[in-house]
C-alpha cells in the first residue's frame, strides 16, 4: 500500500510541477495577476508530494518491504538502519527521487525566501524550476520508477557495500545540493532573459543562491575525494575519473558565475558573460547528470546503465541547454554593458580569473570527451589518464592561484597596484623563502614545480591573510563578504600547498607480509603483528594488527581490515589510516599469498588533510560572505526570517 | 592609450593565452592517450609493444596463478577467440575475481603477455567495462575453440 | 555610435557559437547513445560451439541428497534445463525468481550445478530462496562447468530429450528470455517425439 502511495505522491508532484509551470511562466507572459498566486500554492505542493514519495520509499527501506523491487536489490535484513536510510539512493532510481526532492526544496526556499522580488520575477524563475522539476519527474515515472513491484523474495540483495560508509550516506545529498542548485541561478539567468532585464539588483538577488550552491558543492566533492581516499582509492584522493569530473566541471563554472556575479552586482558589467555562466553551470551539471546515467563514459562509478534513460536525459539536455542558449543568443546582445575599467583594475582580473577558470574546465571537459569522441567516431578506443590532466590543467590553474593574490588588492575600475605591489612582492619573496627552508629541511630535496605549487600556496595565504588585518590595523569595518572571499582564498591556498606536497612526496609501496615481519618506509617501521577474525553486522572479515613506530617509538596502531559482505559476497578493503597534521599513514590489507602472507599496501601520505581543509575552508568562507548584511532583506519586511536568505536557508 | 585599444589588448591577451593553454593540453593529450586493444588484437600483433595500451576483457577461470607469499601474479584476459596471460605485481582489486571483466593498463611485453602496472575492476557487479562488451561482441573467428 | 553597432553585430554572432558548439556535442552524445544500444546485448550474442552437440558428460555428487549422483546418464531419454549457478554470483539470485516460476510451472525440468560454491552456503541459499532445482549437482572443482564453456555464471543450457544442447543463454533469465528463447525451442524439440514425457 504505502508504495502505491509513494507511487501516486509523485504523479501529483508532477500534476503540481505541470500547474507550476502554467501559471507561473503563462502568468507572466500574459500579464494574469490571479494565475501568479497559483504559483507558491503549486510550489509547497510540488514539495510535499516529493517528499511524501520520498518518505513512501524510505518507509519500504525502513520495515524490508522486499516487494519493492529497488529495495529488493538494495537493502537486507541485516543491514543497519543508517544504510537503509542511506540505501534510498544507493542506486540510479532512489538518487533521482532525491534528486528531484533537493530540487523541490530548492524551488520552496527560492518561493519562501524571496519576497522582495518582483511577482512577475519570481513567478517566472519559480516556473522555470518547476520545468526542470516536470522533466525530471516525467523521467522517474517514465523510465526509472523506485515503487515497482515484484515477487517478494525473502530477503534483499543488499546495498553495494562500497556505499556502506558514513561519508558516502551524506555525500550524494551534499553533492546534489550543490548539483541542483546551480538550477536557481539558471532559472534567475532564464527568467532574466525572458524580461530583457538585467541589473545590479538582479544579481544581488542571485548570488546568495549562486554562492549557497557552490558551498554544497565543495562540500559534496570534497566529501566524496575523503570517502575515495579511504574506501576506495586505495590512498588516492582524486582519480580525474569521469563522474568525479562531471561534479568538478560545474564546480569550476560555478566559481567563475560567483566571481563574474561579483562585477554585475558592483559595476553592472559582464552582463551577457554572467548570464553564460549561469546557463553554463547548469548545463554542466545535466551534462554531469547525463555522463553519470546514460552508461556513455567509462567510470568506476557511473550507474548501471539503460540507453533508454540516456535518450531520455539526452532530449532533456538539449532541450534545456539549447533552449537557454538560444534564448541567450537571441537577448544576450541586447542587454549591453556600461561602463569601462583600466586594463589594471579589479574588473579584469576578475575577467582573467573567469577566462582561466572555463579554460580549466574546458581542460577537464576535453579530457572526459575524448574518449567519446574518439569513439563515435570510430578512430580507436582511448582513456585519459590523470598524466594527462596533472599537466594539463596546471597550465590555466597556476597563474590563477598567482592572479588570486594579487587581485585580492586591486580597486574596482582603476587600480594603482604600484602601492601594494612592493607588498605584494615582498609576500611572494617571503613564501618562497620559506618553502625553500622548509622543503629542504623536511624533504632534502625539491623540484622547481614543487617549490612552485608551495610558494603560490603560501602567497594566497599571506595575501589573503593581509586584507582583513589591513583593515582591522586600520580600523575600517570589515564586511561579511570581504571576510569570507579572504577565507576562501587562504583556502584555495591551503589546498594548493596540500595538493603539492602530498603529490611531491608521497610514498607508496605495494608488500608481502606476515605477521611477526615489519617494513620500513619513510621513516617508520610498520611491523605486522597478528591477524584475527572479526565479524560486523552484515559482513565478516579479518583485521590485521599493524604497529607503527619511528625511532622506536610506538606512534600507531593500525587495524586495517579486509571484509566480506555476507549477501553480495564482495571483499572490501577498509584501511587503516594513522591521522596527522603533516602526515597521514595508510595500510591497506590486500589478499593472502600464501599460508601466513597476505599482500599490503603502505603508504605515507605527507599533508594530505590540507586537501580537504583547504576545501572546507572556502566552503566556510562562502558561508560567510552569504551572511553580509546586503543580502537581507529590510527586517520590516518580514520579522520572521532575521537570518537573511543564507542562513535561514541552512536546514 | 584610448580605453578601446586597452580593452581590444586585454582581449588580444586572453585570446593568447587560451590558445597557449589550448596547444599545451593537446600535446599532454597526445602524450598520455593510451589505447584499448582487445586479446585478439594483441594476438595479431596489431598492439604496440613498448607503450602504454590497456587491454581487457573477462579473467580466465581457473587461470590466477601465483607464487605462495610472493605478490607476482599472472592470470589470463580472454575475448573467448583469443587470450593474452597478464603479469602484475602489486594488490589486486577487490573485485577482481576469476570470470570478471577487468581492464589491465600496462605494456606488452611478447605476443602473448601483458606486463600490467594496473588492474582496474569496477565496483559494480553486473559491471563489464563497456570496450570489453564490445569486442565480445564481434564474431567469432573460424575455428575458434570454445 | 558606428562602433557600437559594429560591435553589437559581432555580438550577435558570437553569441550563436554556443548554441553551435553545444548542438555539435548533442550529435556526438546521440551517435555514442545509439552505439551503446547496439552493443547491448554483447556477450549474450556469442553462440555456444556446444548447439546442437551432445550435452557434455557429467556424473556430480548431488547438492542436498548425501550419495545421490547427478549425471546426463541418469537424465536420457527426457528434456532438461541445466541451469550453472553460485552464491556467490548476485546475477543468479536476479533470476532466482524466474527459475522458481519455471519449476512452478512444471513443463520441464531444472538441473542446478552448483558451480564451485561452498555446499553450506548454497544450501542455505536455497532454503530461503526455495529451491527450483529437480536436482542439484555440486561442481566444486568447476569441471563440469569447464566441459560446458561456461565463462561466467548464471549460464542456462536447455537439453533436448535425445541429449543435445538446444540453446544457451547467458546472464539473468527473466521470464521474457523464457518465453522467447527456450519455449519455442521445447515446443518445436517436442513435436516429433509426440508422447514423450515433456
């Protein structure tokens, strides 16, 4: 019963998105003043239909209904509550269910949350995400319905135990939140251009919600390079496989939409450019979508695949992507920009900025379509590796990270960097020295590139650090948004230096070991001592018990198992990681050799964490710049919500 | 100089600069393609030797053999017409397993073996890499044995 | 003023190279789509060199029943289905249900080699999964599966009362495969030994 409901929630979800639609987009066109109050009634129910479906299936998670196919496949009586919960999107169907309720919410928050847009405004954005909403419904129902019945078979076929992890059950909500969000800034570009109106307030309007989805979206994929680096890689953190890159795609879009929002907001440039950018983060994030669940890219991670489902998405991107392009092509011009800047000014480093973003993701996107590419048209079946990548996407994000420090200091319209460019200089001076020293004291030895990644991450961060300490030393106000780009700055520069030391002096060995034997590598000795059974609720394994230790000092233990779902059968390796602020250690149990000996693989893994403290640190500075002042509406105006758009959009 | 000369530089400069990191990707993509080549064509002698390639196809039952303790294995990658023997050393996948579709990237080392750096299965059960899927799909030679 | 409208006219214009760029893409996602399609059924396709062949000899000790044997000596003289599985394989547990509807069914019947498999396990496999199965061989050492081309389970050959291997179908049976493939085939097999036990 409760599946048939689950079923019937969506067809009205649907019906919800239809009416939506009609009188969201129609009520505009036409001008009808009575069809736009339709439009929030149609919203709440478009959300509380999903989120009954989605509670339906949830439920059938919850108490085994193992008539339900999905859950069938999915679940098991023994598996712990979490992952049944987590299991709702383990797979293609219940991750579009999900994906469809981030969608509801977002349009919700965008209907609730935005009172001080013009009716005819908001009706139209609210229309242009209920489309989405409908194609995407329409989808689900049509090819990939999750309440299909089937023969109940006693018990499940469990959840893919590489999904059966803490960071994976958040991971794809984080990552779809950012994912989706992009939809918002989309549905304001489209709504834009359907008026012909572009101003300074429409992108203030837009960017807390541009920047809201960005920070889901770092979250998301850094939440998934962590889960990467201790579950499946293996010790990698980022592999430049092709469903990783359809989430970093748009996230590089998305940067550039936030910086380029910058200059709309404050001169009322880059009108046209800003609206490509929306349309384009969006459009990289169907692509992702598509890449993701049409089985046409190579992945370790892509869904089981079904052609059908792939024309159905493929018909959906084009007719989004080339709706919106067109609609671009046909009013972009006509939205002109006024106003010049000096070849020397904040306005065109953040041109620079924008323009080596997108040649980053252009690096990324001819990456993951080659390959394609070079299939369809049959000239030779290839992939590209990370060698290809490493190089080339340097090229654009070297001088990116160098323009970051120094544009933090350069004035709207016209810039004298000749005042703080000594400072500049003598920043950059100091971080080289001081990675000089450093690498040659921790490492012994460095490569130009090396020094280089280090000497750039450290700039980021004393420039970023110098613009609030400016400030407070001379005693101006320092603003939200001022203090969260200079956050997110110093944390891109963390990430570089993570990212470079950990790639320059990583060491990684693959050995053969039985207990009573140790290893040395970097420095530690990694000695094996014994190896027992252990059982957990759906999976039985053995642990090793390793013990680390550096100039005869115990520094870890480490248990690194080797498990067996009892259901799909799979091994699983689950490492066993030692945590530190300048080194991670990694042992990873392979499989037995031979009557004692089972293969390992040990790693040391040099500043690691920076990675991913890096990336929560910009997370954290796009928090805090959607909390500026400007961005909440006049308190009069609705005494409810005093935490402004970003914050009370947070549940 | 005239805001117009200055906008139409930065423009200019843009322009270099996207076409000098467009030049420097196509060559690290030349450099770091690697081609699929399936065991019938490395039996033919169509695969290059002493390149990186990645062959792949369904691991042979019965034919994952290894040292006691020692972390070299061999094992055979079958189309079902031909069979190309693959030696690596290192940790397996977890889910390789006789009988499952892997991809193994690496170099010829003879006609008949592969000498692997990698070996990648894919954590999805049903899963068969897609080049493997086609190149089981071509016909079956003359007189292939079962 | 003449600038300006110059400088719209090229925008204009560089304003479709989007819309161009990405319908070229469209074409190539649409050429890639229908390639996979046409790939679909891949393996499936490759025909056994086993068809119409005497089914390869196999004397196993049963699964379930201690002493028995499960051999083609003992099953000539009708038509079977043999049907290779293993716990460990999650594709023989999607067709379990198809499996249990055939048994159900009763027009023929199903010979499981348990395929080197763990007895235990795959007797509690089939005590809760119900077991299909007439008789269950267990092929520990893979033997039988070897001597079949098996390359991977589930793996369902039908046989016909005269011993020869009619069909083979790899992967998950649904019942539309049934119905499709090894129906038609038994029919047919059954019409010139009208009165035989099928």
């Amino acid at each position: 019963m409760i599946p048939e409901i689950g079923h019937l929630a969506l067809i009205l979800a649907l019906v919800m998105a239809g009416l939506l639609v009609f009188f969201g987009l129609l009520g505009a066109w036409l001008e009808k003043v009575t069809w736009l109050a339709v439009v929030p009634f149609a919203v709440a129910g478009q959300w509380i239909f999903v989120a009954t479906g989605f509670g339906c299936l949830t439920y059938a998670f919850v108490v085994h209904d193992f008539s339900v196919a999905y859950v069938a496949d999915n679940s098991n009586l023994q598996l712990p509550l979490l992952y049944r919960i987590a299991g709702v999107w383990g797979a293609h169907e219940g991750s579009l269910l999900l994906w469809i309720l981030i969608l509801a919410t977002w349009t919700l928050a965008v209907s609730r949350l935005s009172g001080g847009l013009p009716d005819r405004f908001r009706a139209r954005v609210l229309g242009v995400l209920g489309l989405i909403g409908f194609s995407f419904l329409s989808f689900l129902l049509s090819t990939s319905s999750p309440f299909l019945r089937r023969v109940p078979v006693p018990d499940g076929a469990d959840l893919n135990p590489l999904l059966q992890d803490p960071a994976l059950a958040i991971h794809p909500p984080m990552l779809y939140a950012g994912y989706v969000g992009t939809s918002v800034a989309f549905a304001f570009a489209v709504a834009a251009m359907l008026e012909g109106r572009l101003d300074a307030s429409w992108a203030r309007w837009t960017r807390p919600w541009t920047t809201i989805a960005w920070v889901f979206l770092t979250c998301g994929i850094a939440l998934g390079s962590w889960w990467a680096y201790y579950v499946l890689g293996w010790g990698g953190w980022w592999f430049w496989d092709a469903v990783e890159n359809a989430s970093f795609m748009p996230w590089l879009a998305s940067t550039a939409l936030i910086h380029s929002l910058a200059v709309t907001e404050k001169r009322g440039l880059f009108k046209s450019w800003t609206l490509l950018l929306a349309v384009s983060a969006f459009s990289l994030s169907l692509l992702g979508t598509f890449l993701v669940r049409s089985g046409v890219v190579v992945s370790v991670h892509a869904f089981a695949s079904d052609p059908s489902r792939g024309i159905f998405i493929l018909a959906l991107l084009g007719f989004f992507i080339l709706g919106s392009l067109l609609l671009y092509a046909w009013r972009a011009p006509t939205l002109g920009s006024e106003g010049g800047f000096a070849l020397v000014s904040r306005e065109s480093f953040l041109l620079m900025n924008n323009a080596l973003l997108l040649a980053s993701a252009g690096v990324v996107l001819l990456g993951t379509l080659m390959p394609m590419f070079m299939d369809a048209f049959s000239l030779g079946k290839i992939s590209v590796g990370p060698p290809f990548y490493n190089v080339a996407f340097l090229v654009p994000t070297l001088p990116l990270i160098l323009l970051v420090g120094v544009g933090m200091h350069a004035s709207w319209k016209q810039a004298h960097l000749q005042r703080v460019g000594m400072r500049l200089a003598v920043f950059f001076a100091v971080a080289a020295v001081l990675s000089v020293a450093a690498l040659a004291v921790a490492y012994g030895s460095f490569s130009v590139m090396t020094l280089l990644g280090c000497a750039l991450g450290l700039f980021i961060v004393v420039s970023s650090l110098s613009v609030p300490w400016k400030k407070i030393r001379h005693r101006e106000t320092l603003s939200r948004s001022v203090l969260g780009m200079c956050i997110a700055h110093m944390g891109l520069g963390i990430f570089a230096l993570g990212v470079t030391v950990a790639q320059s002096y990583k060491i990684e060995k693959d050995i053969s070991l039985a207990p009573g034997e140790s290893y040395l590598l970097a420095g530690y000795r990694f000695s094996f001592e014994s190896l027992h059974d252990v059982t957990g609720a759906n999976w039985d394994g053995v642990e090793a018990k390793m013990v680390i230790s550096a100039a005869d000092r115990r520094v870890a233990v480490l248990y690194p198992q080797k498990r067996v779902y009892r259901v799909q059968r799979n091994p699983m390796t689950q490492a066993g990681i030692s945590v530190g602020p300048t080194r991670d250690l990694f042992v990873a149990l392979g499989e037995q050799l031979g009557e004692e000996r089972w293969s390992m693989r040990l790693q040391y893994k040099p500043f690691i964490r920076f990675i991913w403290i890096g990336a929560l640190a910009m997370a954290i500075g796009g928090l805090i710049s959607v909390t500026d002042r400007r961005y909440r509406r006049p308190a009069a105006k609705n005494p409810g919500l005093p935490g402004g758009l970003g914050v009370a959009h947070d549940n | 100089m005239t805001p117009r000369r200055k906008r139409l530089m930065l423009v200019v400069g843009i322009l270099l600069g996207v076409s000098l990191a467009t030049l420097f990707a196509t060559r690290a993509l030349r450099e770091n393609l690697s081609y699929f080549y399936d065991p019938t064509q490395v039996a033919q002698g169509e695969a290059p030797r002493g390149r990186s390639i990645r062959v792949g196809g369904m691991v042979t039952k019965g034919s994952v053999k290894r040292e006691s303790g020692s972390l070299e294995v061999k094992f055979d990658v079958t189309d079902f017409r031909h069979t190309v023997t693959v030696s690596y050393r290192g940790v397996l996948p977890d889910l390789f397993r006789e009988g499952q579709g892997i991809i193994a990237h690496g170099q010829l080392a003879s006609d008949r073996v592969f000498v692997a750096d990698e070996v990648l299965a894919k954590h999805d059960e049903k899963y068969m890499p897609p080049e493997v899927k086609q190149s089981l799909k071509k016909p079956m030679n003359e007189g292939a044995t079962p | 003023m003449t600038t300006e409208t110059s400088q719209s006219g090229s925008g204009r214009f560089s304003a479709f190279v989007p819309v161009l760029l990405f319908a070229v893409l469209l074409i190539v996602f649409a050429i890639t789509l229908i390639k996979i399609g046409s790939n679909r059924l891949d393996i499936r396709e490759i025909k056994s060199p086993l068809i119409g062949k005497p089914v390869p000899a196999f004397d196993l000790p049963s699964l379930n029943q201690p002493g028995a044997r499960v051999s083609n000596a003992g099953l000539s003289g009708r038509a079977y289905v043999v049907n290779v599985w293993g716990t460990w394989c999650p594709e023989c547990r999607a067709e379990h249900e198809t499996l249990l509807r055939i048994a159900k069914d009763g027009q023929v019947s199903l010979i499981g080699i348990d395929w080197s498999d763990d007895a235990q396990l795959a007797q509690r496999w089939l005590q809760q999964l119900g077991n299909p199965y007439e008789q269950v061989a267990s092929d520990v050492e893979g033997q039988a599966a070897v001597d079949f081309g098996v390359y991977g389970a589930p793996e369902t050959f039908l046989v016909s009362a005269d011993g020869v291997v009619l069909h083979k179908h790899l992967g998950a049976l649904s019942w539309e495969d049934w119905q499709k493939e090894f129906v038609p085939l038994m029919v047919a097999a059954a019409k010139p030994v009208a009165g035989s036990s099928l």
